[in-house]
C-alpha cells in the first residue's frame, strides 16, 4: 500500500523484506550494541521506561533509510544522540 500510495513499483516481492530482515538486525546490532554502550558512557542511563522506550524508538528509526527511502529526514531529526540530549 506504501508503494501504491508513493506512486513506486516494487522491484521484488514483499516476502524477501522478511527473508533478509535477520541480516538487518545483526547489522542493526554491530551499531546499536556500541553505539549504546558509547551514550552510556556520555549521557546519563534513562531512568524512566519512557525515556527507554524512546531512545530504542531512535534505534529502530536508524532503518528508516532502507524501509522508506523518502523519509530519510526522519533518521537526521530523531537519532539516538539528539534523543539523549532532548532527555538528559
């Protein structure tokens, strides 16, 4: 429906998001997991679960570049660092 509505023809079929998304979230890891333990070190740990919740929100927008190209702005405006710095 994003496609249709964005006016894109898909270039393979919808399945093979899931078929490759294992190999996403182990890259997703290898930056998230130092990255994390980087903000740390830096910022204070959130002590709220809204605060976590959040932030893990911020690492998950880190995909929004591959799963919806359009919206990459997203990725510069909500990153995990400028959400430490909102919450701290």
């Amino acid at each position: 429906m994003y496609y249709e509505a964005m006016g894109f023809q898909p270039n393979m079929a919808p399945a093979m998001a899931f078929f490759f998304l294992p190999v996403v979230f182990v890259m997703l890891f290898v930056v998230v997991l130092p990255l994390e333990a980087a903000m740390r070190a830096l910022f204070a740990t959130p002590t709220k679960s809204k605060q976590a919740f959040f932030i893990g929100t911020s690492y998950a927008l880190l995909l929004v570049w591959w799963a919806f190209p359009n919206h990459w702005w997203l990725m510069i405006i909500c990153n995990p660092v400028v959400c430490r710095w909102f919450i701290r």
